[in-house]
C-alpha cells in the first residue's frame, strides 16, 4: 500500500483543484478521470479495481448529480471495489440540502472506513467556469426566478478543505457544510460580476418552461439541462439560506467572498470579449 491518492473528476472543477494542491505538497496523486491511467469510468465498473490499486485514500465525487438514474448504485459498487482493494478513507463531496445526496453519504458513512462529508453549496465559479460563462460573455444571464438566496462557496475554499481532510485525521467522521460568507441572490451576483467587467449584463427571470427552451436553443446537454431544473426546482426553495463557519473551522481564515471572487476570475481574462 503506497500513500496515493486516488482524485476523482480530476479534471473537473473541484478535482483539477484538488490534485493541484496535493501535488504541490508532494504528495503522489492518482488522476481518476477518463483520460487516467488507468482510466476511470462511472459507466465502466470493470474497470475500477485497477483504478483503486495501491490506493490508500479517495477524494470521492460524483457526476452529473446523484439524482441521475443508477447513481446510488454506481457510488455503492465503488465503495465496495474500493474496500475490497484496501483504501483506508474517502473524503466525499455532497450536495448541501439535496435528499438524494444525502443517501449517497449513508453509503460512504456505512462503508465501515474512515470518511469525511463535504457538503457544498453553489460554486461561485459557475459564472466563470462552465453553467453561467456564455451569459456573462454574451451579456444576458436568464435564470428561472429563484425561490431563495444562495451562499455561493469559491472552489479554491472547497479544495482546501477537502485536502485537509485528505491529510489530517482530525476530519474523520465529520460532516462539513461549506458556504460562503454572504446570502446573495443571482441579480446580486449578476451586478458585481457587470461592475468588474464594466460590461453592462441584462438579468431577466423566465418560468422554467422558458429557461429549459433556451439551454435546448444553446445546445446544452439533456443531462445539465435536467440538472439545472432539478436545482432550480428543488434545491433553491429557502432551504439551505443559511451560512455556515464551517470553512473557518477547517482552514482558519474566512471564506472567500463573492467580490474577492469575481476580482480573481476577472484577472484570468475568462470574461473577455474575445474569449
């Protein structure tokens, strides 16, 4: 057994992060993702013993959301391949106030190894990577009204907390709530974001109905699009408006805010025009 650690999604928004900060530590880092090696696939349990070899700790996330179909199912034979193989922890990224997540954690709390919760909110890169970049760039950010405002968390504040988990044994059997600092609602969002880029964005609601005809005229995917309005359905209905110092807690400092954010990903030139 090496000291390893197995990241999967490793090329995703919380992975690349993770992976980054083990590595600067020097820690020998397993890259889960399709272009791995070996490659790792959510649809393809043949091959996750051969991922899992050698491994001693998993930073554990699942894609799209775990209210896709066969997910609980997907997450239950990994833990079990990764049992079998000998890994010690995971460290499981959850979604904050979502039923089906939360059954995803008994499996990982069940599993008989030693295990962290990191329960997220809303990622303030969104507008920056990925979901929201088309609407800042284009200049128009629709959304479904939202029932609630969100305490959206940065991800170099998640990756932190999920590497100190990964590296010190104080954060086993703990379940961490990570927010931001402040509740804000996407026209909040929306305005700071225009002020930075001194680009003025139109903010317009829609029913749902609306919204989900326009990610189809943008060609999303059915499974993002599927996603979003679960989210904006079920999620954004004034349960999770609250903050949490669980970040504080882990890292000693305060959580990144949503200004300090958007200074961050203005200087990357992601909002540029000609990107």
């Amino acid at each position: 057994m090496t000291n390893e650690i197995l990241v999967l999604g490793a090329t995703g928004k919380t992975g690349k992060r993770v992976m980054e900060k083990l590595q600067k530590m020097g820690i020998p880092v397993r890259a889960g993702s399709r272009n791995g090696t070996p490659p790792f696939d959510w649809d393809r349990s043949e091959g996750w013993a051969s991922v899992v070899d050698g491994i001693q700790k998993v930073y554990l996330t699942y894609y799209p959301d775990f209210m896709a179909p066969g997910a609980l199912e997907k997450i239950q034979g990994f833990v079990n391949t990764a049992k079998k193989s000998g890994v010690q922890q995971l460290v499981f990224l959850s979604g904050r106030g979502e039923k089906e997540a939360e059954e995803a954690e008994r499996i990982v709390i069940d599993s008989g190894l030693c295990w962290t919760i990191v329960r997220s909110s809303w990622f303030m890169q969104n507008f920056s990577e990925f979901f929201f970049l088309d609407n800042i760039l284009e200049g128009y950010f629709v959304i479904p009204k939202p029932k609630a405002f969100e305490p959206f968390v940065d991800l170099d504040d998640l990756a932190e907390v999920v590497v100190e988990a990964l590296t010190d044994a104080r954060h086993n059997g703990k379940i961490y709530e990570l927010t931001g600092p402040e509740l804000l609602s996407f026209k909040d969002t929306t305005r700071l974001i225009s002020e930075a880029i001194n680009r003025p964005i139109v903010y317009e609601e829609v029913d749902m109905n609306g919204y989900i005809k326009i990610l189809g005229d943008y060609q999303i995917p059915e499974d993002i699009i599927w996603l979003m309005q679960y989210l904006f359905t079920e999620v954004l209905d004034g349960r999770n408006e609250s903050i949490t110092n669980d970040i504080e807690k882990v890292i000693g400092r305060k959580p990144v805010t949503f200004a300090e954010y958007v200074v961050k990903a203005n200087r990357t030139g992601v909002w540029d025009i000609q990107h």
